[in-house]
C-alpha cells in the first residue's frame, strides 16, 4: 500500500498523484522467490489458504476492503441477532414525567410479596385452644401449689416458734420450782439436823434421821426387806436402858 503514495523525497519535489502498482503480482513474486529459496522445503509450509487470499482494492478503500463483503455481513447480522441491542428509552413515562403502562407486573424483586395470613385448619385450631386451655390449667394449678406451700411453711415457721416459746415457759416453771423444792429441803434438813442433835437418848436421834413410818420401801413397810431393821429400831428408841443411850 505504501508503493501507492509518493516518497517524502518525491512529494518535495512536487510529486501529489498517486501511483497505482500491481500489488498482486508483486505479492506472487514474492511468494516464487520464497518457493525457489526453500526448495523442497517450501512444501511443509504451503496451506491450503495460499491461492485464495487476495485482497483487491476497492474504489481507493485505505482499509483494503473486500470485493465481496457478503461474509462479513452474515457475522454481524449473527452477532447481532445473538446480541440484541438494549432500548434505553422508557416508553412508559410521558413527556411531562408521568409514568404509564399496561399495568403489567413489575419484575420479581429479592422481596417477596406480602400475603394476608390464611386462616388456620380446624383441627389445628382445635389442638391449640387445647394446648393453650392445658397450659392455663398448669399454669393455675403451679400457682395454687406454690401459695398452698407458702401457707404451709408459714404454718410450720409459726408452730415451731409457738413450740420454741411453750418450751422455754415450761421449762422456766420447772426450774422455778426444782429451785423453790431444792431451798425448802435445805432448809428442812437443817432443822431436822439441829433438832437430832439436841435432846432425848442417841437412839431417839437416830430414830428421827432415819424413815421408820412404815410406808413404802423406805419406810421399812412388810415385805420391803427393812422391816426388821425398824423393829429393831423402835425397841431400841423405847428402852431406856438399851447399849448406847447416853450416846457414849
């Protein structure tokens, strides 16, 4: 293509005209003195494409472009019907910007689309009336077990101060008198002491230190095992002469 346009040379010197050459009998030239260079050789490099691209000029086409372009239009009308060009243009929106349409249905969003609730099925109502009446019945019958247990306890917490209370009154009154009891035996058995030891022979002494009523284990009553310790006793208080009298 270069060969058609002046050299920088030739276009100083006033050469303009373009200068048509044979480029493809320059390219066929070409093409034998490669052919003739390789030798045998030249076959492992020959295609089957070699005699059939020829690019012929058309009407001073700079780009070179094709006798026939019925090829390249099949692969843009291919291309084109795969790849359809996309219309920017929304036909549903009015000069003044109001919208309009057919109404059709908007595309699917991410979002989907709210729905009244539908009513339950009977049985499934019926089951959870159920479930909700059995739960408040528990729920009614934990809270009367709790306040019956609370009553309880109170009851119980109650009791045992009232009985913590009873024991330590009584407790109190039989202390009182143990120690009333305890004063008044001391206070006996001093007297009783004072008095054996004064008066009447040393036998009428020991008789009033010793039980010898007749009552009781104590007393030396029949069957007791005293019995004849008391006899023996008592006949020694009466007999005024008997070993010992006079306490010597």
């Amino acid at each position: 293509m270069a060969d058609r346009f002046p050299s920088l040379e030739d276009f100083s010197a006033g050469q303009t005209d373009v200068v048509e050459t044979n480029t493809a009998e320059d390219n066929d030239d070409f093409l034998a003195r490669e052919r003739a260079a390789l030798g045998e050789d030249a076959e492992q490099f020959a295609t089957s494409q070699d005699h059939v691209a020829d690019v012929k000029d058309d009407n001073d086409n700079l780009l070179g472009g094709a006798e026939d372009a019925s090829p390249v239009a099949a692969e843009v009308s291919g291309f084109e019907s795969s790849f359809p060009a996309i219309d920017t243009q929304n036909e549903q929106v009015a000069p003044g910007g109001t919208i309009t349409g057919t109404g059709a249905p908007f595309p699917p969003s991410g979002y989907a689309s709210y729905q009244e609730p539908q009513e339950e099925p009977e049985p499934v109502k019926r089951r959870t009336n159920s479930t909700r009446e059995w739960r408040a019945r528990r729920d009614a019958d934990i809270a009367r077990r709790v306040e019956l247990s609370e009553e309880k306890k109170e009851a119980t917490v109650k009791k045992a101060h009232e009985d913590i209370d009873d024991f330590y009154v009584s407790y109190n009154n039989k202390a009182d008198k143990l120690r009333s009891q305890t004063r008044t035996d001391a206070e006996q058995f001093l007297a009783n002491r004072e008095d054996t030891s004064a008066g009447g022979t040393s036998w009428e002494r020991i008789a009033k230190l010793v039980d010898i009523s007749g009552k009781g284990t104590r007393g030396g009553a029949s069957g007791s095992g005293k019995e004849r310790f008391r006899e023996m006793l008592m006949d020694l208080k009466k007999d005024q002469n008997a070993p010992g009298v006079s306490g010597v």
